[in-house]
C-alpha cells in the first residue's frame, strides 16, 4: 500500500502503491502513518519525498470506503503529525493529487508538479467537503477568493495554473520523482516554519462578508438546493475568522451534517454508475472488455441540420476526417459554413487550432465509399431512412459501419434494407451534439458485439459517456419522457400552470422545467410525431372523445398552442412568451392564461389547488415507473444506465442520482403507494399504474439499486 525506500542515501521515499489511483484507503492510510514514523525516527533520514506508483500521486479518499464504518487512522491527525514533522516533506505530483490527495500534498513543506499534472479539490461534486485540512490551509496559501472558487467548484487545475497560484514550488517536465528527491536534499537545512501551511495567516480581504455573500448567491443561483458548496462556504469563512485549530472542528461539524446526507449518496452513486455505464455487457456474453472496437479513422455524416453539424464537430475535434453530405447545394453551404464557424469557436476556446482540413462537403452518397463509418442524421422519417440506408449499402464498401441518429424509429427495420445488418447500429446523440454528453448506443439485434465495441468507444473518444440501450420506440431516455410530459399535461388540464409546473421542477433541481425545455426544443416536432402517430390531425376519427386516444387520457392543448402557430423559442412564442423570435427570456404569457381558463371551462373541469408535491410525485414517479418498465424488457441492462442517461440527457439534478436512484432514496414503498394512489385517481393512464418490477421489488424488502439486477429476470432481453 505504500512502498518505503531509502535513496540518495539519506531520502525517504514513500511510494503510494494502490492502483489505479493510489486513494486513500484504509491501508493506504496506515501504511502512510508507519513510512511517516519510520523516516521521522530514522537518524539516516534527512528529509522525505511523497509520491504514487504508475506516474499518478493520488486520487483523494477511497470512496467505496464512504459506504461503511471508518477503519483505519484518521486523516486529520495524520497529515497534521506529517506537517508537524522536524524533517522536511517534499511532495512529487505526477497525474493527479485530488481531494484527500491534495490534501496530503499541501501538508508536505514542498510540492513539485509534473507539468502534465492536475490538481483539484472535487469533493463538493460527490456532496461533501475537504476535510482533511483542505478548506483550512487552501485559503491560508493562496487567499480567500482564489480559495473558494477552487473549493465550491471542485474544478482541476493544472500544474501551470497550481504554480501561478501558490499552490505548487516547481513544475518540471522531467521525472518529478528525481526532481522532488534533489529538492528535498537542498531543503534539509533550511527552516520549516513557514512551510507549515496551517501556521500561516489567512490573507483576508476587506470587504469579507460582501466576498462570501456575492459567493453564496452564485452559488445558489448555479446550484439549487445543493447543500455542500454553501457549507464548504462556510469552512472557508471560519478558515478567515478563526485560529486552524478551531477552523479544523468547523470543517469537521459541516463535514458531519453533509456525509450522511441523502444529496452525498446520490453524488457518490453518480460516481461510479457513470463508470459502471461504460462496463456494457449483452446477454450473448459480449462485453466492454472482450469485445475489440475497430479503429475509425474516417466518417461521413449523412444531413447538415441541427444534429448533424454538431456531430460533425464532435468527430472532427477528436482528429477524425468527416465527410459531410446533404441534400441540396445551398443546404450544404449553409451546413458547411456553420460547422467552420462552430469548429473555430470551439477551437479558440480550448486554445487550439481548428481542425478544418479533416472536412470534406459534397451532396454526392458516391463518395462515401472508403469512409470507416457512416453516422445519418437526416429527417427522422423512416421511409427517408430506409432509401438512404439501401443507397448506402450499395455505396459503401462492405466492412464500413452504419449508424443512425434516429430518435426513437426501430434501428433493425433499418438494418433490414442494408447488406449488412450486423454492422447496423443506433447512435442517439442528444441536441447540441457537440455540447451534450450523452450518447445512447442504440443495439439492435443483429447488431454485432464489435459494431457495439466501436460505436461505445467511438463515443468515448468524443468525451460522451456511452450507454449502450436496447431497441424500442424511443430507446431509454424519449421513453421514458413520454410519461413525464403527459403528467406535466394533465396537471395543466387539472388546474396547474406552466410556470408552476416549471419552478417545481426547477426548485427539485432539474436544469429547465418541462416547458421551458419543449419551448426550446421546438413544440411542433411532438405535434409532427402525434400527427404522424394518429393522436391529432385529420386522421383522428371526429367521433373520438377529444380528451382521448387509444383508449387512454389524452391531453389535447399542446395540439392547440401549435395549432396557433406557438412553436416555442424559435417563433417567440410557445408555452411562454419571449422579447422576439430566438429570444430566450421566458415570459408568462397571458393568452396561455386564457386558454387554460377556456379550455377547462369547456370540459367542465373545476380546477384546482394543485401542491409542488403532487407535480413532482406525478411527473418523476411516472418517469421512474417507465424505467422499470425499460429495466423489465431488457431495454437497459442496469438502473444505473438510466440515471445516466437522464443525468447527462435530460438535466436530472445530480444530487438527486437520477430516476431510479431517486426513488430507492424516497423508498420503493412509497413510490409505490403514491402510484397507486396516483392510478386509482386518474384509471385511465397507464403509465401511473405501478410496474411488476416495482412491486416485486417492494415484496423483496426494497433492495438497493446496486442489487435490483439480481430481481430481475428478463426473458427476452433487447440487448
Ligand atoms: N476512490 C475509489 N475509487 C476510485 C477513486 C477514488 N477516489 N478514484 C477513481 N476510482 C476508481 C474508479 O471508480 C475506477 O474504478 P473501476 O475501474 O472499477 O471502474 C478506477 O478507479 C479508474 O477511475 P477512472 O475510470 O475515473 O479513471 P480516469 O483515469 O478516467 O480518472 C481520476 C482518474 C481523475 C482520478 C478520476 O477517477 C477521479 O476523478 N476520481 C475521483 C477523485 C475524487 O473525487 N477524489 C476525492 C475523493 S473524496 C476525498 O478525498 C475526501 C477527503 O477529504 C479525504
Ligand atoms: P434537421 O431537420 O435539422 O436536419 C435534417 C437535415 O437532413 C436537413 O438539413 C436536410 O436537408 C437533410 N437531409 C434530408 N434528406 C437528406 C438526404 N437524403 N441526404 C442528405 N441530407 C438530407 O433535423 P435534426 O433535428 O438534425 O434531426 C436529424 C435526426 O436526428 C432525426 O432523425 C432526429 O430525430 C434525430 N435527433 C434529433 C434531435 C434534436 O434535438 N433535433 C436529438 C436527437 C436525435
């Protein structure tokens, strides 16, 4: 767990040996304290470096660890007994020095970075804080605004910025092992006292109270109702107000009332579920790491709109060449121009040059014939699809990959027209595409485990997290959507409005409301789908009751706003107002008023007072119901596919861990019981009757989510 050495004969190294990223485990931990012993008593010993095996210092505590009892010497008292030490202590950052390995790093008197290093305090993204000193002595040595922007935002930094800082003594491009170990020899005669972080005194603005609060109300303002940046606020504040010793209780009194949090679970579970995601595994026995992706090298996107332009760019930044085809002349210049100007910007912000010369634009199918994989993005029409799937068949060389960007048609009706339907696969990228992390990997089932290889790992190369999901009308995340919206509907019918609605959500966390996100998505896309699908339009049989279809509640009024041309942001006007056509400043809008007050009178509904609990028990409850209706089919293979795929689709608040983990927080009982209620109210929408594998997983004593897989027993699995 740690290796000690002595070199240069008088250096102490100690090597933190727990792969991959030397955290901070129990072990870890006492193994530090007895290397640390073993130096300080050593006459042989004049000074100590610290660094980890395999070129990465350490990635903070071991978070599995958070779940059980502490085992093991405490942190605290260990890296004050390594501060206090009389022989200096010189840290030698390669890789990573994260949360309670920063917090190691800033008790060493020295620290020397490697210039690839990176270095960060994240603890506020998994719903904790540092509190191993770090909210203590980061304010000590680099002041309280600096401080606290690192502390509340968990963000890296890089060596670069660490030595403008203060943070780091030295950046080197060398071994920084070997350098730290010759820095350590020049340090041993040299005074230690002002190399104790925790002794120094925190450079304190002025104006510190007006600092905190202008923090505070971004904070705030950026993250609703997440506790740990407003209490690691406060740890900083006690870091200016009071001596370290007192400072170090306050750190650990918050760290108290946040690590036992339901919002820190949550955090801790996205964690890790966003790395069980990239671990798919199909039932045929295929997985992330038997099956081998292809290399791409070459790809083609088929239609320059919305998708397929930020597709483009997010092929094209990763050093892919992309050919790039649409329909017609001008459609294609227009395409090409905005994906010029989107790869400049995006290249100016990260400080690079724009990859240009990877791009190629034609309105010819013919010159796709060498790409490596083809990625269509064309009108989500099927028959449309199904012409460009053949022509591509014909076109493309044999071995070469098609993929759809469908948004929830069958990717095996696809599959079916070409040559090869095992090369055939689902790419679902969410929109901005070169914004979004999401990417659905959408397997079909003659989808071959290498075409599922290289589309997941194609996906990784673009910094998406891939899931991989199962084949079915609107695969994971549009299903599941269905049910929400709907509430949301009903709501409004029952006495809601769309502003409530909105703030419920939004106060629960979600990035926008229900109908802010459809204004800006565009409300005439679900109007051409419930056209197409029969549920509005001239094909409805005029003897159909209108607030139902299909033998099941119907709620005509996003029909009606698009029927007045309201289509959302793009027109001015949808759900809310705005300032002109594109504005984005949402507005109530009173003729909405008018026309919920109209419509309810028409159908005799009275309304009524309708709570935030209800809004957010209906709307996530009936999303929640559908996840474990997708789990049941085989759909997704895990619940923690889900909570990704909505956490990095949908803006489902992290500190909520997502639908699923969500409702194993509020407990499986009551979501049942809420659901039930909610169905024996309203008979007539399905998607409120609770699932089998909800209440066979009440009648199991409600497991943890990291064991729903072993209740589930899927038949017919779709992946
Ligand atoms: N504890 C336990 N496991 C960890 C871990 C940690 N701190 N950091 C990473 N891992 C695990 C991952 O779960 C993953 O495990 P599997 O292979 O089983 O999936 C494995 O290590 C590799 O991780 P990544 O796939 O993320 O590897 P990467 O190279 O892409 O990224 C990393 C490396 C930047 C260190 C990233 O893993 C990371 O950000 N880790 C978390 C860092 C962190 O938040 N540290 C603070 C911990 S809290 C703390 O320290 C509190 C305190 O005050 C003492
Ligand atoms: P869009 O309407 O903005 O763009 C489609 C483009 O395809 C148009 O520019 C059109 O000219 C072009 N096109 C049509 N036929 C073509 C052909 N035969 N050859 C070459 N180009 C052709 O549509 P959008 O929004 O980009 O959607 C594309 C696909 O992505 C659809 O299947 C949609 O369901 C899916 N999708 C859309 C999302 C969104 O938020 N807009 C999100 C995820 C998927």
């Amino acid at each position: 767990m740690a290796r000690y050495e002595l070199v240069k004969r008088s250096v102490a190294l100690i090597t933190l040996t727990n792969p991959p990223v030397n955290a901070l485990s129990s072990a870890v931990r006492h193994a530090i304290a007895k290397s640390m012993e073993h130096a300080l008593n050593d006459p042989k010993v004049s000074a100590v470096v610290i660094c980890g095996e395999n070129g990465r210092f350490c990635g903070g505590a071991d978070i599995r660890e958070f779940a059980g009892p502490l085992r093991g010497p405490p942190l605290v008292p260990l890296l004050d007994a390594i501060e206090a030490g009389e022989k200096p202590v010189v840290a030698a950052i390669e890789g990573v020095a994260l949360g309670g390995g920063f917090e190691l790093a800033l008790v060493c008197h020295y620290r020397i970075a490697h210039f690839k290093a990176r270095l960060g305090l994240p603890e506020v993204t998994l719903g904790i804080l540092p509190a191993a000193g770090g909210t203590q002595r980061l304010p000590r040595l680099i002041g309280i605004p600096a401080a606290l922007e690192l502390i509340t935002t968990g963000r890296h930094i890089s060596a670069q910025e660490a030595l403008k800082l203060g943070i780091v003594d030295q950046v080197t491009e060398q071994n920084a092992c070997e350098v730290a170990v010759e820095f350590a020899l020049r340090a041993v005669a040299k005074p230690l006292s002002s190399r104790r972080v925790s002794m120094l005194t925190t450079p304190c603005p002025p104006d510190l109270d007006a600092l905190l609060e202008a923090v505070t109300m971004q904070v705030k303002k950026k993250a609703r109702g997440v506790m740990a940046p407003l209490a690691c606020i406060q740890a900083v504040r006690a870091a200016a107000t009071m001596p370290y010793s007192k400072g170090i209780k306050r750190e650990s009194e918050l760290m108290a009332t946040l690590f036992n949090s339901g919002q820190a679970r949550a955090l801790q579970y996205c964690f890790f579920a966003q790395r069980t995601a990239g671990k798919w595994t199909l039932p045929s026995g295929a997985q992330w790491n038997n099956s081998k992706p292809r290399e791409i090298r070459s790809a083609a996107i088929i239609g320059l709109g919305t998708m397929g332009r930020g597709i483009v760019v997010s092929l094209a930044r990763v050093g892919i060449s992309v050919i790039a085809v649409e329909s017609e002349k001008k459609l294609l210049e227009t395409g090409k121009q905005m994906v010029i100007g989107m790869l400049e910007r995006d290249a100016k912000r990260r400080g690079v040059s724009a990859s240009l010369n990877l791009l190629k634009f034609t309105l010819s199918l013919q010159d796709l014939k060498d790409v490596d994989l083809v990625i269509e993005a064309v009108f989500e029409d099927m028959a449309l699809k199904k012409r460009v799937f053949q022509e591509l068949s014909k076109v493309c060389r044999p071995a070469t990959l098609l993929c759809t960007n469908t948004s929830g048609l069958d990717v095996d009706a696809l599959a079916g027209v070409t040559d090869r339907p095992h090369l055939v696969v689902g790419m679902h990228f969410f929109s901005p595409a070169h914004v979004m992390k999401l990417l659905e990997v959408v397997c079909g089932p003659r989808s071959s485990s290498e075409t599922i290889a290289t589309a997941m790992s194609l996906g990784k190369r673009m910094g998406k997290v891939s899931v991989a999901v199962g084949n079915c009308p609107g695969f994971v995340g549009n299903r599941m959507l269905k049910p929400y919206l709907d509430q949301a509907t009903f709501l409004l019918e029952e006495g809601a409005t769309p502003e409530q609605i909105d703030k419920a959500l939004e106060d629960f966390g979600f990035a926008m409301g229900v109908f802010r996100m459809s204004d800006l998505a565009g409300l005439d896309v679900g109007w051409r789908v419930r056209k197409e699908s029969g549920l509005t339009g001239p094909d409805v049989d005029p003897k159909n009751p209108p607030r139902r279809r299909q033998g099941r509640r119907y709620c005509p009024i996003p029909d009606m706003v698009c029927e007045q041309g309201r289509f959302g942001q793009k027109t001015g006007r949808g759900w809310y107002m705005y300032d002109k056509p594109g504005g984005t400043n949402a507005k109530p809008d009173p003729l909405i008023q008018n026309l919920l007050e109209m419509y309810r009178s028409r159908y005799g509904i009275q309304p009524r007072n309708i709570s935030d609990q209800e809004i957010i028990e209906r709307c996530l409850f009936a999303l929640a119901n559908e996840g474990f209706r997708i789990l049941e089919d085989g759909i997704a293979a895990r619940p923690e596919d889900i909570d990704v795929i909505y956490l990095f689709g949908y803006g489902f608040p992290r500190h909520g861990g997502g639908p699923m983990f969500y409702s194993s927080m509020v407990g499986l009982e009551r979501v049942l019981e809420r659901l039930e209620h909610y169905h024996q109210a309203h008979p007539d929408v399905p998607h409120l009757e609770p699932s089998p594998l909800l209440k066979k997983l009440v009648a199991c004593g409600s497991p943890p989510v990291q064991k729903w897989r072993e209740h589930i027993k899927t038949m017919h699995s779709h992946l």
